[in-house]
C-alpha cells in the first residue's frame, strides 16, 4: 500500500487521465442521486454530449422517454446498490436524439471507510454487434422455416449416437411419422430388418463421421410398415474445436424413379431380344446356304479320304475340311447370341477382329444390290464391350444402311482412334475413343428425321418394313456401354453413324502356350465317344498323359485311384445326376491344386448365375488354341 500523499496524488492523475483517454468506452461517474460528475472522451464520442453539458445532468437523460417513465434508471442504481453490480444491454439516446444499443454496467463506488459516494457506470456502443446477431437470427430462421417448408424432402438432425433431433415436413411426408413421434428416437427404425441386422445404420453414421460424408441408396420402411427406396445422404457436423455435433441427414424418396429404370430395362432387354428375332429371320436364308456349302466340304472331304489319296491331297482335303469346320462354328456362336438371351457381360476385344470375323453376316445382310467395304485401323487400341451386342449393333446399322439404297450402292464400315475434345461427340468427356462407323451412300435424312432417329418406334419405312427399334436399340447399347452415338447426314448424300467406346491400353501381344511336360495328366470327362476321342488327340498333341471318364461319378473314383492329376476338362452336361458343375465344385473341394476347364456347345439358360463363371470354359467346337489358352492363362 502507498502511504506517500504525493505519490498517491500523481498515481491519481494518471488513473484519470487513462480513463479521460480511453474512446472506446463511455466512462463516467454518477453522484449517489444519479447526477453525472465526470465525463470521458469515449462518452463524449458515443453519446454526443461534450464534458460541460454531461457535467450535473442526470445520468437518465440518456435513457428513451419509455424507460425513463418506467423507472429504468432508478431499478439500476437501486440494484447497483442492494447487489453490489448492475449489467444490461439496451436503447440508448444521444444528444441528437438518435438512438444506439448499450452494454451497461454499474457499479457503487465507496470509500475506503465504507461510506457510499456515488456510482461508476461504463457503457459501450455495440450497434454494430447487434446487427449482426438479429441478421444471423434472421437468417437462421429464413433457414428454419425453409427446411421445414421442404417436403420433397425428408430433412433432420441427427444426434452423435444417431437419434433425431428435429424433423420437417418433408420427414413427415415421406415417412409417416409427426415430430413428436420419432424426436428422441435412434434413426435405425427407419431401415429394413435385413438392414439393421447388418449394422448398416451405424455403419452409415461410422463412415460419415470418418469422411464426412455418406451417400447410398436402399429400401427404408414408413410408420404404416410399407418399403420405399431412398436416396439418402448423412453428413457430419463440427463444432469450432473440430468436435462431432451430429450430422445432417437429407432423404428422398427414389420409389418412382426405380419403377420407371426398372421398366425401361426391361423395355430395352424386350425390344433387344424381338431385334435379334428380327434379324435373325432375315439371315435364315443365307446361313442355310452356308451351312449347306460346308456340309457339302465336309461330305466331299470324307468320301475323297476313303479313296486314300496321296499324302499332299490328304492334307489339303483335311485342311479344307478345318476351315468349313470353323466357319460352321463360327455361324453356329452367332446364331446362338441372336437367338436366344445367354448371359452377356462385357470383355476387352479388338474390334477390329470383331468386325472382321462378322463380315460374312454383314455381307449376307447387305444383299447383292449393295457393295460392303472395310476400312480398318491397322493399330486400333482395345475396347471393353459386349462382343454379342455388338455384332447385333452393326447389323442393325448395316440393315438400315442398306434398306436407305432400294437401287443399291455402297457400305463402308470403317474403325479408328479418336482423340476428342469435351462435347465433341455427343456429351462425351474429353479423353481416348474407339471409332466405329458405318457409312452409306444412301437418300441421307433431313433435320427433322436426324433428330428423332435414336427414338423406339420412329421409323420412316412403309408399314410392317420396319419397327423402329434398330437405331435406339444402338443408342441404348452404346451409351450403356460408356459411349456416345453421332450421326452425320444430309438429305441427298447418304449417312454416316459414328459409335465412340472409351478407347484402352495397347493390347498385349498373345504368347504362344508353354508346352507342358510329359508328365502332367488330364482327365478327361465326356460321355459322347467321338468327342472324347477329339480331346484325346488334342491333350495328346500337348503332351499330356491322358485319363478319361464317362460320368461325374466315375471321375471321382479315378481321381481317388490314381491319385495325381493336374488338369480336370468336363463336359457341363452329363448323364447319371451329376453334371459337370457339380463335378467341379467337388474337384474343386476335395482336390484344390487340379486345374479345372468346362466345355458346352449349349450352356443352358442360367448356368452363369449357377457358378459357371467361377471355371474356366471354352465352347464347343474348340481347337487346340482354345484349350492352350485356358491352360497359359490358369
């Protein structure tokens, strides 16, 4: 304690001229009664008063008439008083009348001995302050009454632990439930059983609190216990610390949008199978006059063989007999693609051999009015697509082609790499394209037609000449397929239709099969006697030593007799019960280390859902190449 006078004089002064200094703040002090008795530059600066004129004026001046009729500045110095402190924020006046808003506080003021000798009140200006937390309730409640007002959309709160918070009318719309129904409950009762059972619901709230954010799709269950599918997204929310607060949970309900893709597929999987009807029947003719050409090599070849010609005429007659061989099995896969819906699932081809190995039906399809061409890029990059669905999409783009030249012409079909730029082609991303086009020298199509052209059913052929349904069924495919259509046309100068398919990387080059050692087996299981017999000689051809059994069950017992095998090939389709798929999930089980290959020259409807997919296949006809490339790739 300073017990010095002057010392505590000049310590005085300084005190009084900090607060005399300070702007920011109204400082002042109040007599017992109220009256001002001193007055600092930061009064002066937000109330408008100069020292003289605060001087002996009642402190209540500064208040508005209302609360001054009410009695406000006396409660405050009453309450100063009794508590030893009082604080507020309210409406102040300046000297120019205008208003502001105050932070208030008094506080009594006495002397060392106790006796009370006035009060020190200090004020400050926070207009600003305030405008901003009433524009922030403002907008807060903008927001609230926006969210609620949403009902295409079930919007609420979640809870760190998951439970609802608050709920909107979209909620109780989509879902079923009023506020008070589900405010306090876990948000998992909205999820199917199967889904509940699964942990899903916490699952979601894991992964949104881990990322951020959480998007899936599902079936969630109303009040009334119906189903509906939902596009729902969760995401987290933090406070300043980066603490988790809960999260914010948007649904909506997908029901009608599923329903109508699920149509629509099914549309497009009924207008592709009477398509490939269509087309079929129009190549009836020339593949029954094809395959008549290779029977009669093949009925050729076996007579001149039995008249034992020499060794050089021999092996031009076998090897006439191969190629009308392959060329029948060749047919034979076609037909079986157009004919009937086998499981199809894209793979990486070279479209140039697709094409290539097509030319034949495509000239059949072109008739002899028309001159087909083929154009192909020699280092065209690999493409990922369904070769079958493919095959039919050129053939409905050939057909249209040539029904366009009722007088006859030309079709070049042609391929190429395409570096295209955004929206170049179609709405295609920029990037690497695959190039397929098929181009006539046809009528062409005005605007009006060109833009209809990929719609189903528009078609400007006569009356039972068309359905409509080539173009689209084309359309559809390829943009399934991650690609886009164009079509290029004028009336009078024919049409060309470019199909774009993400390009891949180069194509590895084939290597020739390694040679297994003589020691390495086989068993072969095949209940036709010829066909085993070819497997034989193929096996053979590579060095296997060879065991063979007619049926699953007596693969078994010679697996179990003679004990080492490396390769199992079976038949998919064999007498006795136990068919070839059984077989390998037996081999498979019991024996691991076989390498298993299966073989069918009709798999039935369904059997890619069965697991027939989990073994290497091949078809029937196969050939040596078929079988080397299962065993390299195994």
């Amino acid at each position: 304690m300073i017990n010095d006078p002057p010392a505590l004089e000049r310590l005085s002064s300084r005190y009084e001229l900090l607060v005399a200094s300070i702007s920011d703040y109204a400082i002042c002090m109040l007599d017992p009664q109220g009256r001002i008795t001193s007055w600092n530059v930061g009064a002066q600066r937000s109330n408008g008063y100069s020292e003289g004129e605060a001087l002996g004026m009642h402190f209540s001046r500064l208040y508005p008439p209302d609360e001054r009729q009410a009695g406000a500045p006396e409660q405050a110095l009453a309450t100063a008083r009794r508590e030893g402190r009082y604080e507020c924020e309210g409406w102040r006046l300046r000297n120019d009348g205008s208003r502001f808003w105050a932070s208030v506080v008094i506080d009594p003021v006495h002397t060392p001995d106790g006796e009370h000798i006035g009060f020190g009140m200090v004020a400050r200006d926070i207009s600003e302050g305030r405008k901003v937390m009433e524009a922030l309730r403002e907008s807060e409640q903008r927001f609230r009454l926006l969210v609620q007002g949403v009902i295409d959309y079930a919007i609420y709160m979640l809870s760190p632990e998951g439970l609802i918070t608050n709920w909107n009318l979209g909620a109780e719309r989509i879902k079923g439930f009023v506020r008070d129904e589900v405010i306090g409950s876990h948000y998992r009762r909205f999820f199917t059983d199967e889904d509940r059972g699964e942990g899903a619901p916490e699952r979601a709230l894991a992964i949104a609190a881990h990322d951020g954010r959480y998007e899936s799709e599902g079936w969630r269950v109303r009040k009334d216990g119906t189903r509906f599918w939902a596009h729902a997204v969760i995401d987290a929310l933090y406070d300043e610390s980066g603490r988790l607060i809960g999260f914010a949970k948007v649904t909506r309900d997908n029901t009608e949008k599923r329903l109508a893709a699920e149509s629509l597929e099914q549309a497009r999987a009924a207008l592709f199978q009477a398509q490939k009807m269509e087309s079929i029947g129009q190549l009836t003719g020339g593949v029954a006059h094809d395959f008549n050409n290779l029977l009669a090599v093949v009925s050729s070849g076996v007579d001149i063989l039995r008249t034992g010609p020499a060794p050089e005429a021999r092996a031009r007659v076998l090897d006439s007999m191969r190629r009308a061989v392959d060329r029948g099995a060749a047919l034979t896969q076609q037909l079986l693609s157009f004919a009937r819906q086998q499981p199809l699932a894209p793979t990486v081809q070279q479209l140039n051999q697709l094409v290539a190995g097509f030319e034949g039906v495509l000239r059949r399809a072109a008739g002899p009015l028309v001159q087909l061409e083929l154009d192909l890029e020699p280092k065209l990059r690999p493409a990922s697509i369904d070769e079958a669905r493919f095959e039919a999409a050129l053939l409905n783009l050939v057909v249209n082609a040539r029904d366009a030249m009722p007088d006859g012409g030309s079709i070049a079909v042609a391929t190429r790499n395409a570096s295209l730029a955004a929206n170049q082609a179609a709405t295609l991303p920029a990037g690497e394209y695959v190039q397929v086009s098929v181009m006539d020298t046809g009528s062409g199509m005005s605007e009006a037609v060109r833009e209809r052209a990929f719609e189903p059913f528009f078609t400007t052929k006569e009356t039972g000449k068309g359905t409509g349904l080539g173009l689209s069924q084309v359309y559809g495919f390829i943009v399934q397929s991650g690609g886009g259509v164009t079509i290029d046309t004028a009336p009078g100068r024919g049409t060309s239709i470019h199909l774009y398919l993400p390009a891949l990387g180069a194509a590895m080059p084939e290597q020739p099969a390694p040679r297994p050692p003589r020691e390495e087996r086989v068993l072969i299981v095949e209940d036709d006697p010829l066909v085993m017999e070819s497997a034989r000689e193929l096996f053979q051809a590579m060095g296997y030593a060879i065991l063979q059994a007619s049926d699953g069950a007596s693969a078994l017992r010679a697996l179990q007799r003679d004990g080492e095998v490396d390769v199992l090939f079976s038949d998919v389709m064999m007498p006795n019960g136990m068919t070839g798929l059984d077989l390998a999930r037996e081999v498979r089980q019991r024996y691991p280390a076989i390498k298993i290959i299966l073989s069918s020259g009709f798999p039935q409807p369904g059997m890619q859902d069965e697991g027939l997919n989990e073994f290497a296949f091949v078809g029937k006809p196969y050939r040596l190449a078929d079988l080397a490339r299962q065993l390299r790739t195994g």
